[in-house]
C-alpha cells in the first residue's frame, strides 16, 4: 500500500512546496502582468490626451464650425469638422460638405478659403 499523503510524508513536502513555488510564480507574474497594463493604459491615456490637444489647439487659419470652400479645382464647400497633421501637411482640415450630408474631405489650409456668411 502507497504512502499517505500527509504533513510528515517527504513526498508530500516536496509537492507542497512546489505548488508553493508555482503559486508564487503566478503571483508574480499577475502583478507583472498588471504593471503592464496599467503602464499601456497610461500611454493610451497620454496619447488620447495628445490627440484631444491636437483637435483644439492649433496654429491654423480656421476653427471647427468654420464655413470653408476650396479654392482650385473640383468644388467643396462646407463646415471644418476636425484637424490633421502629417509630414508633408503640418496644418490640415477635414470638411464636411453642405450639400452632402456626413461626406468629409480633408484639405490642407493653402487649398481653402474661408466662407463670408452674408448678414442681412
């Protein structure tokens, strides 16, 4: 008949102490994986923050709501909805057309002009 599995059985010591062993491993590495994902939702939260900043403080010409057309070629009027920045396009407006409603382009400001609202 096998040995019992207790507190005085040398086998048994063996294995309680490794599942001790793994239960700590596991626990480090929880907490590691917790850092992780604090630390990720922390660089997202800062880039969310960046990305807001960008949105509404900008060097540029026009502002959300502004009225808007192009100035060459194919025609498109409408309303400043959001901003962009790229390499080659450090200020860029993105403009959703007044005769086609949730269309939107994006232009840099050298291709638009402001639209003067008459006041009658």
């Amino acid at each position: 008949m096998g040995q019992r599995r207790t507190p005085q059985n040398p086998e048994y010591r063996k294995i309680a102490l490794a599942m001790a062993k793994d239960c700590i491993v596991v626990g480090a590495l929880a907490r590691f994986i917790e850092q992780i994902v604090e630390e990720t939702y922390a660089m997202a939260t800062e880039a969310e923050r960046e990305r807001a900043t960008a949105q509404t403080v900008h060097a540029g010409a026009f502002a959300l709501g502004d009225r808007v057309r192009k100035v060459k070629g194919a025609s498109w009027q409408g309303v400043v909805v959001g901003f962009y920045s790229t390499s080659m396009t450090p200020i860029g407006y993105a403009v959703e057309s007044e005769r086609e409603a949730g269309s939107v382009q994006i232009y840099p400001e050298s291709a638009l002009k402001r639209v003067e609202t008459d006041h009658a």
